[in-house]
C-alpha cells in the first residue's frame, strides 16, 4: 500500500512540528542555551562532604552532608528557572579538601574559599543542618557576618521570607562568626535549614516538601535582593 504525500501535507507537518518543537522548547528549558549570560551568578555552598558528614539525624541517621547536598541542589535549579547563574562549591559528596593534607577541614574550607573568590557570583549561599545538645531546639535561621551591611540586608530578607512559609522558623536573622561568612567581601548568608538534633523537625527536614518550601523561600528572598 503506498500512501502519498503531498505538498500541503508537507507544509502542514512542518508547521506542527515548529509549534510543538517551540512549546516543548519552552517547557523543557531548551530556551535556556539561546539565552544570554545570566545578569546575575550565586555561589550556592553545600556545607560539608567526604570524610565530614556534618551532624547526623537522631532518628534517620541521615548525614548533614547528604541533605545539605539536596538542598543546595534544589536552590539551584529553582534559581537556575529565575535565571541566575549558580556555582556550586561541590556537587556531588566528596569533600573539597587536598587528600593528602595534614588539616583536610582547613584544607576543605579554603578551597571553598577559592572557589568563591574566582567565580564571578554577586553573593553567596551556604547550605547547613542545625544540632544542638538539647532536642527540643528548633527553627530554621539565617546568619550574617558582624558589620555586613549587605550580607545582613540579604539575610533578613531570607529570613521574612522562611518564616512566612514555615511558623516554626526563627523570627529574625542572627550575626554569626563562621568562616563562610567571613572568608570573602561578598555578602554571604549561612542558612540553617532547621535542626537534626530535634526529631520532628528532622522528619520535616527530609521532606521533599519542606526542602522545596524552604528553597523557594530562599529564593524569594534572594529575587528581593535584587529587586527582581
Ligand atoms: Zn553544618
């Protein structure tokens, strides 16, 4: 049996298939490589990785360093669909340390401070886990570095941000003396997403749904800092 094609039928599947190569194209981020440089680069810090697991849940077991890694993954692609540029300090679960250094944590950290300093990102995000002895503390906080007028202005909008979407959240950003926040000129925010040492809201923590609220929030915030 043959079966003929005209012309028309031509034209009219091509035309199909531009339509749909386009919605598809829009839909499954094929836009994206015809899109210019992004205004706007982030370094997104998954704290922790390889021999550093970070705190561990009481009733998971799950590492920080694993959780850190789906957060900061998720950050990413919802930043990534705003069109911000993301660098990550490590995307997979090993450490950033020289294996063969003596200090694998100082080792770790100042590699993480390169990585910050040779991207060409605006400010930068770290990725945490809380812990704390007693279990009943809890509340996801952003902190800032001590004088950091942007990086302060950044946290609190994050902050606004996480606790309109989670009530248990602390109500306000706090200064902290951490070497993310202090290793670089660029503002930058450590998230504590919440604490592991409190069984409920480590179930919230492994959640895919508080993962992608808190995300979400971050994100919202950062949009403000940039008044996007
Ligand atoms: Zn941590």
């Amino acid at each position: 049996m043959f079966i003929t094609i005209n012309r028309r039928t031509i034209i009219a599947i091509l035309i199909c298939v531009l339509i749909v190569g386009g919605v598809c194209g829009t839909y499954f981020g094929v836009r994206a490589s015809a899109s210019p440089k992004p205004i706007h680069t982030i370094v997104i810090d998954a704290g922790h990785g390889g021999i550093d697991g970070g705190a561990v849940g009481k009733v998971t077991g799950v590492d920080e360093s694993h959780i850190n890694l789906e957060y900061a993954q998720t950050l990413k692609a919802l930043c990534e669909n705003f069109g911000i540029g993301v660098t990550m300090t490590r995307s997979d679960m090993n450490g950033l340390y020289d294996v063969t250094a003596s200090n694998k944590k100082r080792s770790d950290m100042e590699r993480r401070r390169q990585i910050i300093e040779s991207s060409n990102a605006d400010l930068v995000v770290s990725i945490h886990m809380n812990s704390y002895p007693l279990p009943s503390a809890h509340g996801a906080q952003v902190f800032y570095a001590q004088g950091a007028g942007s990086g302060k202005r950044l946290a609190d909008l994050v902050q606004t941000e996480i606790v309109r979407a989670i009530p248990s959240a602390r109500k306000t950003s706090s200064v902290g003396d951490y070497y993310m926040l202090n290793c670089t000129e660029k503002p930058s925010i450590i998230v504590e997403c919440g604490f592991l040492s409190n069984p409920e809201e480590e179930k919230m923590l492994v959640s895919e749904e508080y993962r992608t609220t808190l995300c979400y929030s971050i994100l919202s915030g950062i949009l403000q800092y940039y008044d996007m």
